[in-house]
C-alpha cells in the first residue's frame, strides 16, 4: 500500500470543536465552550459558534488567529515481521527495527509505534499504531487477548510435557496462564505446534520450551484475537480499517 492510500483512508468525521481543541491540548472542553461565546475561535476564516463542528483534516481552526495543532489520526497498521527485524522505533546499535519496513512518510511525523512485542529471532502479525489508547487496550494483561502462534519445537514432546504446558509452566518463580495446544505436524526431528496464549510474558514460548527439553526453531504469530495474518507476504504491511481494531476499544 502507498502512502498516499493511507492519507486518502484517514479522513476523520467532524467533530465538536470543544472536543477537537481539548483533543489539541489548547484548553479543556468546558473552557474551549467560553472560547466560542467569546467569538475567539474560527473556522476557515469565519467566526465559530456553539455546536459547529470541523474535520481537521479538511478545516483550518484558528483560536486567536492562531492554527491549532491537530495530532494525527488513528493509524493502525499489520505488519508481518520477518526474523532478524527489533520492535522497537529505533535502535542504537543501527540494527533494523519494524519502522524501517514502512516507507519515509509513515516512518516521521505519524507517531507509530510497536503494539506489544516479538523477539528479534520471531516473525509474523504485528500492529504499529499511533493510538495511545489502543497499545493500552491490547497491552494491558486485564485484557487478555488471545494470541495464535505457529512454532516448531526440537524434537517430539510426549503428551506428558504437553500437558504440563497446557496447565502453564512457571516462569521466574510466577504461574503462567494455560495455554490451549494442537500438535498440528510430526516429523522425525521436530514438530509444528499451534499455540493460543493470553500473555504475553518476555519470551514466553521460547523460555517455557527450552524449560520442557524442546527448544523452538521457528516461532510465528498468526493472529491477535480474531484479527488473522492471513496472506500478508513477509515484511509487508496492510492498514488496518476502523471496523477491524475498534471492537478492541469496546472491551
């Protein structure tokens, strides 16, 4: 997808303009009200009362005769992250992070950021947003989100070490959470399990593994809730429409 697509899907509906001047850090929504009775605040050069509303995207707001600053909006974006690439938005070490995937109009002035994590060596669904109030919903651990992995682990796992991970492995003297899991694939050497957890604790799958005798050789994230990665070549990106990451806000 090219930049201009996304600009072109990030028209915002009008809003209030008590709530778009509070939402700009001007002042709060009851102080943004006696600005407009006292005829302080225009839309695209006229006076602006009680009850308009403006996109800023589209509209030019004055408070003063002076341009608000209008943060950006909501930008969600699923990225299919390839091995080798850090979460994060910069590195010190010049190693590649998820925002140098993204072309140099998304990567400045949009404030988007890694929603929770994958370790370098992992690949697969990743969301980067410039939503504050999203990363919360889908960080949080009292949401609990289901997340879907791939893995291939060394060697084959009696059902025994699968049970003791389904009940959940202790990590750092804490109980994890269960985990529900299919043995999808057997091969001599190793296996391909799906994994759906509710946490998402620092490497969390690789650890529990290595602790079970069954080290992972390839780990992938397939979906977050019901969101799936679905064909999404890798390193690749898509932006996310409001109907796919709102029902997060509702929870």
């Amino acid at each position: 997808m090219e930049f201009s697509e996304v600009l072109a899907g990030a028209s915002m509906a009008a809003e209030r303009l008590q709530k778009l001047l509070s939402a700009a850090g001007v002042c709060s929504r009851r102080r943004a009200e006696e600005l407009l009775r006292d005829r302080r605040v225009q839309i695209n050069g006229r006076v602006a009362a009680l009850g308009d509303r403006a996109d800023p995207l589209c509209d030019r707001i004055c408070v003063d005769g002076r341009d608000i600053a209008v943060p950006p909006p909501p930008l969600v974006l699923l990225l299919n992250k390839p091995p080798g690439v850090l979460c994060s938005c910069r590195d010190p070490q010049g190693r590649p992070t998820v925002l140098d995937l993204l072309p140099p109009a998304l990567r400045q002035g949009q404030g988007l950021h890694p929603v929770g994590r994958l370790d370098r060596d992992s690949r697969g669904a990743l969301l980067l947003s410039n939503a504050g109030a999203l990363t919360l919903r889908l960080t949080h651990p009292r949401y609990g989100h289901r997340k879907t992995y791939r893995v291939w682990v060394s060697g084959r796992p009696s059902p025994a070490a699968l049970a003791r991970w389904r009940d959940g492995v202790p990590l750092d003297g804490r109980p994890s959470q269960p985990v529900q899991i299919q043995l999808l694939q057997q091969q001599p050497d190793r296996c391909l399990l799906q994994l759906q957890l509710r946490e998402g604790r620092n490497r969390q799958i690789r650890r529990t593994a290595e602790l079970l005798g069954h080290p992972v050789l390839d780990l992938q994230r397939r979906a977050i809730g019901d969101l799936q990665l679905g064909d999404l070549p890798e390193g690749r990106w898509r932006q996310l429409q409001p109907q796919e990451w709102m029902p997060w806000m509702a929870l």
